[in-house]
C-alpha cells in the first residue's frame, strides 16, 4: 500500500489565484481529514469527510472547499488564496482512531 | 473540542539525558494519543492512551494517563540524536477528528 499520498509537494501561488491539494489514500478508510500546521503551532482542523459524499467543516474551514465523490480522494480547494494560507497543510486518514498523514503540501502564497 | 496545552514548548538536552513532555486538560479526555513529527516530516503516530492510570513502554519511550484522565506524559529515557522532533499529544473526538497540542519540540545534541 502506498498509504496517503499529497500532491503537489509544494507550490507558490499568487494573492488571488486558486488550487487544489490533492490527497489519495489506499487503505480504503471512510475517515479522511484536512489539517494545516503553522510553524510552531499544532494541526488545526480544515475539513473532515466520514465516508464518499459525506464532508463537514472542522476548526478553521474559511477560505476552503472540499469534495469526496470516492472512497480513496478527498481534495482541498483554495478559491481565492491569501497570504495567511501559507501553511504545510497534511491529508490524513484514520482506521481505529489512529491516523495516518500523508507528506504534506507546503504551499507559500505571495 | 476538548483543549490540550503541552509543556515545554522546547526542550534542548544532551545525548544521554532524559526528556519528559506533558500534556494537560481542563476535562476529563477519553483517550490521549501521541505523535512525533521530525523535521520537515509528517506526524507519526507512536500510541494512544485510553485507560485511567495506563502505562505503556516502547524501548525507551513511556507513555502515562494520569488516574482522572486529565493529563498524560511522554518520557523518554537516555535521548539519543534519532529522537530529534516535535513531540505532540492529541485527543479524539466525535468523527474521529483529533484536537492537538502545540507540540514540544526536543533537540538533542550529542
């Protein structure tokens, strides 16, 4: 299993342009997250989906959309990015209770 | 979600001395879970914790929940360079989604 794969692994945007982070797991696990970590900080909840068609918003979801039309993708959309989304934002996926992280994109907004 | 505050925020010791982290709450917590993040990687689960009292070794990490699950601690015994990281204490919630600590980031020079 490649467990949770991210992509890009980083990228610069400008003030206003949009993306999205992709996020692929294989395990076959209902639960996938969204976190963005700021430096020193902990992770700080985006997004979260409970299985296909099924998302709700965590901590901190402005600014964010997400989709999950499959088990394994759940991607996260920036619309209309800014400075203060500069962040390592990581994809995670839990089997009884535990999770597991995916790289991490780290994307730079400027 | 349930608040978790972790101290020290850094930690700098000598290879061979001991280093212990904690992690408080105001509330009772169901469970406590530990994960280490080095350097420019992704959090790592390394144990969870749901058991009043609990006490866990893995080589020379121990992990304790304190008898009203209001607290929990990370010691880890004889540091060595490959322990280097942030160290951080979470708890889950409904959904699974995990409230997280700031972190304590150690660093070990030899």
């Amino acid at each position: 299993n490649a467990g949770v794969t991210q992509t890009p692994k980083f990228r610069i945007l400008k003030i206003g342009q949009s993306m999205t982070l992709q996020c692929a797991q294989d395990m076959n696990h209902n639960y996938m997250y969204w976190y963005r970590q700021d430096p020193g900080m902990g992770l700080k909840l985006i997004y979260y989906s409970v299985g296909a068609g099924i998302t709700d918003k965590g901590e901190v979801p402005n600014g964010y959309n997400v989709s999950r039309s499959t088990t394994e993708d759940f991607p996260l959309r920036l619309e209309l990015a800014a400075p203060s989304q500069t962040s390592v934002y990581f994809c995670a996926s839990t089997h009884q209770e535990t999770q597991y992280f995916g790289p991490g994109t780290r994307l730079l907004v400027l | 979600g349930q608040q978790v505050m972790q101290i020290p925020q850094y930690q700098h010791v000598q290879e061979g001395e001991d280093f212990t982290t904690y992690c408080n709450s105001s509330t009772t917590l169901s469970n406590i879970q530990w994960y280490k993040q080095r350097p420019g990687g992704h959090p790592v689960f390394l144990i969870q914790l749901v058991k009043s009292g609990e006490v866990k070794k893995q080589k020379r990490l121990t992990f304790q929940f304190g008898e009203a699950k209001k607290n929990s601690s990370l010691h880890i015994t004889a540091t060595q360079t490959t322990d280097v990281g942030t160290y951080f204490c979470a708890n889950s919630n409904s959904g699974y989604a995990l409230n997280f600590g700031k972190g304590t980031s150690l660093l070990v020079t030899p």
